[in-house]
C-alpha cells in the first residue's frame, strides 16, 4: 500500500485485466496480442508535471522526462532493466517551458528553457546557457514548446505557445530568426506538430473548445512559416494528436463528440465541405467590437486585399491575396484609427489608402503611387474625423464633429484646404462606414451609413457636390424600416446596371433605391432560403464572378452561411463568433468579428476523412488523451488513451478492421467511480527501456509510471 500526505492512499496496478461491470468483452485472440510489463513507479513529488520523453544524454536511448517544479529542476528518468534511474537536471530557478531538441545538427540533444520572464535559453542539459537569452515576447507561465525541422535545414527549430500568442523561431544555433508573434485563441491547447498532409513540412495542430467547429490545422510552407489557421468541422472536440493509418500514412487521432468516441481522420483534397480558413486578431481586440476594416486592391495585383486597424496598438494588418491565401503583414499606423477606405483619391490610376483618427484629430492617406508601409500623411480636415471614404470623383469624404457632437461634410485632397459641403445634425454616436454611390433617381451621389442604435441615415449631394435638402427639411431622413439596423447590416449591390442598397431587418432582406425626392423605393424583397431562423447578414456578387448574381445569407443563430446561385442553394456551417460584416471576395465569402476574419470557399479543397471509429464501452467512460504507438509490434499503429473512469488506459488495436479495444489497464486498486477521476493526467509514448518496442509513461498524482512493452 503505497500513500502521499495530500491524496486517500492508493496502490498502482499491474497489467492485469480488471472485471468491469458493462464493457463488451474483448476477443481473447486479440488480447493475447498485447501485454505490458510494469509498472516501473518512480515517486518524484508534488508538482510534477509536462511530461516528455527524449534523449537526454545522447545515448541513443530515450527517458521520461518532467517538471519538478516544487525544487525547481527537471527529472529524468532512465529504464535500466526493470530498475529506473532518477537523474535530476537543474533549471537555474523556475521555468516556464522546456524541451530537448537537437538544434545544432551534431546528433546531440539541447535542452531549451523558458523562464518566468520568457526569455529562451539553449544549453546541453546539466550544462550553462551557451549563449545569451532570446527574449520572446510570450507573456505568462506554462509556454508550450514543439519542435522539428520547419525550414529544412536538417536542425531542429521551435514553436512557442503562450496565452493566445504564438511564434516560430528557427536557425536556433546561430543567429535565431524570430517570426512576428501571431494570435491564438486564448482557450486553445493540444498543440501538435507533424507532417499531415505528406508532403515533407511539418503542419501544426489544435484544438480551440467551443459548440463547433473545434480542430484547427495550419499547414506548414517549409520555410519556417505556416498558412492559414484552417477550422474543420468536428464538434465537441477534446484532444486530438498525430497518428497512422492501418497503412501507415500520417492520419490525426481525434477524441470527440458527447461519448469521446475516438477516430482516426485524414487529410484530403477535393472535397465540397473544405475546410474555413481563418485569421486571428487576437482576444480582446477592438474591445469586442467590429474592427475598421477595408477591401480592395492594394498592390496593383488585380486582386483584392483586406485591411483591417487595431486602434489599440496603432497598426494596420495587411492582408494581401497571393496564391489563393491571404499572406499577413503588420504596418504602423496612426493611434486610434476609426475608419479606413481604399480607392483612388489623386486620379493617378493606383488605388491608394485613407484612414480617419478621432483620436489623432487626423485625416490621412497612403499614395498607391509608392510603398505601402509609408506612414501616413495627414491631410487637411477640421474638427474631429470619425469616418470617411473616397469620393469617386477624385479626393475624400470626411465626416466630422465637434466636442457637442454636431456633425459636418467635408471634402479634402492632398495639398488642398478642406471644403465644407453641408451641416448633417447632431450625431448621438460616431458611424463606422460611409457608402458612397449613385444611388438614387436625382442627380449626383448619395451617401449612406448607419448611427450606432439610430439607423440608417441616407443623404444626397447634388450636382453642385453640396448636401441638398429634402422636402421634409432634414437632411438625412430615411424611411422607417432602416432605424435600428445595424452597420453589418447595410451594403451596397448592383440591380439592372444601377448602384442600390441592401438593408436586413428583423429577417428580411430589402433592395431599394432613392427617388429623385430623397425617398425609399423598393425594388425587392425576400425572407431569404427556407430554415433561417435569425438572418443578419447577406450580400450579393456581381454576374460575372461566377456566371450569375450570388447571393450570401448569415444565419446567426443557427451558424450558418447560405449561398444562392440561380436554383442552386448550398449551406455551410460555421463557427460561432459572432459574425457582424459579410463581404463576398472572389467567389468566396468574408466574414469579419471582432475576433478576426473567417473565407468561407464554397469550392473543393481540404477536408477531413473519418477512415474508423471507436464508440467509448460504457456510457461513463471518459476518454481524456492519448497517444500514438505500436503497442504490439506489428509495424502498425495502435493507440493509447487515458479512460478517467477506469481509472487507467484502454489500448485500441489499429488495422484494417479499425480500431478495436484491445487492452484495460487499470491504474488504481480503487474501483471506478460514477464521476471521472482527475488521474492519470498525463501521457507520453516512447521505447524507453531499448528493446525497439514502444512503451507508454503516465503521470499520477506525484509519481511516473512506466509500462514497458512485453517481449
């Protein structure tokens, strides 16, 4: 009987199969198949933790390593036999994270530590730092560190994860590259690097919880960088971790659903349910609110980019469409930055970029006619901008207010003083898009944008380019189905060659135009496809993107995208973040949230494959992790998964038949209990004691337990 100060004692089994009450029994032929020696109990303490197996001595063999945290040093332990040896490796203080890697190329392992500070330091374990520290700008405790050859130099480089930051850093033995640091989801974990679509770069995976839509997957360039975060529909997700199929192609293992049932699923192309690709801005950007964004060519491609503003930070992200992917790129830029627009204000023929800064009291704009990351020049404005847009006849529209919040139109160029073009009234809250277009039946343009818990408010400039009145005497009256809408809510469409405007209210849809009066003309109106149970959002393509006129529906409460193409109807579920601007880009769709940008496809591509699936034997069976191994030596991949209600493991059997329970092994003498128990919680594999067999390693409570494979 073995006890611990802070736990009711418990004793560690052996390898024996325990009576459960309920499981279907397992075939005797194939258990006979599998068998575990152990386990080899190694008590190290409280506090032990992050679990890994490597070379820790450059002996060829592998051992269980962990944290020790509670003296502040790693452990290793090495199998000798059926002995064990602790081998304590000192850490100089706390640490955050660690790993062992080969960095250098000469077949030898380094130890790199994070410490509590976040700085990166590689040493030969037992040994000092053989260089200075590498800061990397990863805030918090518990960094997640991976490794492998990301850029193909045959050396071992690192991803970092800490709270919602992630970055890459290669050439780790000379000077290091460091990638610019890139958000995650703060609640993201199981973080797995691997080749998954075999084609000899590693991709990197995760899992974000959430109702759907949880596996997230990027797929690696070869040069140290990744793609897009792409988000596959598998609900409920748990864990995931890389595996092999029955024919030992690179497959993902997937603990999923309400019953944690266990799949293995591969990576295929040309597939109509592809895969949404997605780009983070980080939690807490804009403050939950939609960031200022702008959609247009900005690099004289012929193709539309996306740029987005984080006033917070004062930084413009630039998303640039190259090679059917968005290709990221962070800029500086003015502070407080509330609107953007891109279009040709100088007439030169090259699209350029305007910004307008309540916070700077500033107007300004980035010439086409040089580079991008030129920091903005201010143009000349009065009182305080809030948003504006380019005038398709050359220059800017800018509106702007006072301290008292009354509000005003001007118009402005580079080298030219402001011009005033009329008074609009007292704006309660500041817009956050102005639409420019010829909109209505009088002559001259119309502008329109949405007052934050107002509406819709329209106006008409003539064709003296002033505000002219309408009959009511105010210059924005809209008609009343536009109050409350919000700016998500409005965008602009083309009806029988004429610019109009899209408006969705309390689920519907309505195209109007403006009559020569000012006042709404309704060309259309639809409740949109059959099932919608919230619509929010929706926009439409121009003919000749793909063949005919498309139209986009959002469905909010069911998470849904609907696209609308002649007959033809086709429903894509996505993820529930809280979507607030539709935008249709190159047949695809753009779905922007305070949370980042989500393309939606609507064409072949990536996708997940379930090859086989193994249901849980009883209903309170908690699957909780596992890994990866060949647990009987046949040379094909089984796996291992950590059952919290046993409490112990179930080894499944991998073959051509699927996965198959194989193997119960009880960790506990205690038996089960109704709810799941916290231990083991922790899971490695490995070929720990030299007999080319893997072996898997579990942490409980303050011990490592080793279960070498039977011979």
């Amino acid at each position: 009987m073995l006890a611990t100060a802070n736990v009711a004692p418990f004793v560690f089994l052996g390898t024996a199969l325990l009576a459960q009450s309920g499981p279907p029994p397992i075939a005797p032929e194939l258990r006979a198949r599998f068998g575990f020696d152990g386990p080899l109990v190694v008590k190290v303490g409280d506090g032990l933790g992050n679990l890994q197996i490597a070379d820790v001595d450059g002996d060829g063999k592998v051992e269980a390593i962990a944290v020790d945290s509670r003296r502040a040093r790693l452990v290793a332990v090495r199998v000798k036999g059926r002995e064990t040896e602790l081998q304590p490796i000192p850490t100089n203080g706390q640490i955050s994270g660690y790993t062992l890697a080969d960095v250098t190329g000469d077949g030898k392992p380094d130890l790199l530590l994070v410490d509590t500070r976040g700085r990166l330091s590689v040493r030969r374990p037992g040994a000092e730092p053989e260089g200075p520290a590498i800061d990397l700008g990863l805030a918090g405790r518990g960094v997640a560190m991976l490794t492998g050859d990301l850029d193909g130099d045959k050396k071992q480089d690192l991803v970092a994860v800490a709270r919602g930051s992630l970055r890459t850093v290669t050439n780790l033995s000379g000077t290091p590259k460091l990638s610019a640091i890139e958000p995650v989801e703060d609640n993201a974990y199981s973080f797995h690097l691997g080749d998954f679509d075999a084609d000899g770069k590693l991709d990197l995976v995760a899992v974000a919880p959430g109702a759907n839509m949880n596996l997230r997957l990027r797929l690696g360039n070869g040069d140290g960088s990744f793609g897009a975060w792409r988000i596959f529909s598998v609900d409920g997700m748990h864990d995931v971790f890389p595996a092999r199929t029955a024919d030992g192609k690179p497959a993902l293992a997937t603990i999923a659903g309400s019953t944690r049932a266990v799949s293995l699923q591969v990576l295929q192309n040309g597939d109509d349910r592809q895969a949404l690709d997605w780009w983070a801005f980080g939690e807490g950007a804009g403050g939950g609110k939609a960031l200022p964004w702008a959609l247009g060519d900005i690099d004289g491609d012929g193709d539309e980019d996306l740029l987005v503003a984080r006033a917070d930070r004062a930084q413009l992200l630039v998303h640039e469409w190259r090679d059917e992917t968005f290709v990221l790129r962070t800029l500086p830029t003015l502070a407080g930055v509330a609107a953007i627009a891109i279009g040709d204000i100088d007439k030169d023929g090259k699209n350029d970029v305007v910004l307008a800064s309540p916070e700077e009291d500033a107007v300004a704009w980035i010439s086409g006619a040089g580079p991008l990351d030129r920091f903005p020049e201010q143009l000349a404005a009065a009182d305080k901008p809030i948003v504006a847009a380019i005038d398709p006849r050359g220059g800017v529209l800018v509106i702007t207010r006072n301290e008292k919040r009354d509000a005003s139109l001007l118009t402005c160029a580079p080298g030219k003083p402001a011009d005033k073009l009329g008074e609009l009234g007292r704006l309660p809250a500041d817009p956050a898009r102005l639409l420019v277009a010829d909109l209505g039946d009088a002559a001259g343009l119309e502008l329109a944008f949405v007052v934050p818990g107002e509406g819709l408010r329209t106006l008409s400039l003539g064709e003296a380019g002033k505000i002219e009145k309408k009959e009511s005497g105010k210059a924005t009256d809209t008609a009343g189905f536009t109050k409350k809408l919000e700016d998500g809510a409005c965008a602009t469409t083309t009806v029988a060659g004429a610019a109009a405007m899209l408006a969705v209210r309390e689920r519907f849809v309505r195209t109007f135009r403006l009559d020569d009066k000012g006042q709404v003309r309704v060309l259309s109106q639809d409740n949109g496809p059959d099932g919608m149970t919230e619509l929010t959002l929706c926009a439409e393509t121009d003919a000749g993107v793909l063949g005919g006129v498309a139209r986009f529906y959002f469905d909010k409460k069911g998470n849904k995208l609907v696209r609308q193409l002649g007959a033809k109807t086709v429903s894509v579920e996505v993820p529930a973040f809280d979507f607030t601007h539709l935008v249709p880009h190159r047949g695809a769709v753009l779905l922007l949230s305070a949370r980042g940008v989500l393309r939606v496809p609507f064409a072949k591509g990536p996708s997940l494959r379930t090859l086989t699936t193994h249901e849980p034997p009883i209903v309170r069976t908690a699957y909780w992790t596992g890994r990866a191994g060949d647990f009987d030596h046949d040379g094909i991949c089984d796996l291992v998964v950590v059952d919290r209600h046993l409490p112990g493991v179930q080894i499944l059997a991998g073959g051509t038949a699927g996965l198959q329970r194989a193997l119960s092994i009880p960790v506990f003498e205690t038996a089960p209990s109704q709810e799941p128990d916290n231990e083991p919680r922790e899971l490695a594999t490995g070929d720990l004691d030299g007999d080319g067999r893997t072996d898997f390693v579990l942490i409980a409570h303050d011990r490592i337990l080793i279960y070498p494979q039977e011979q």
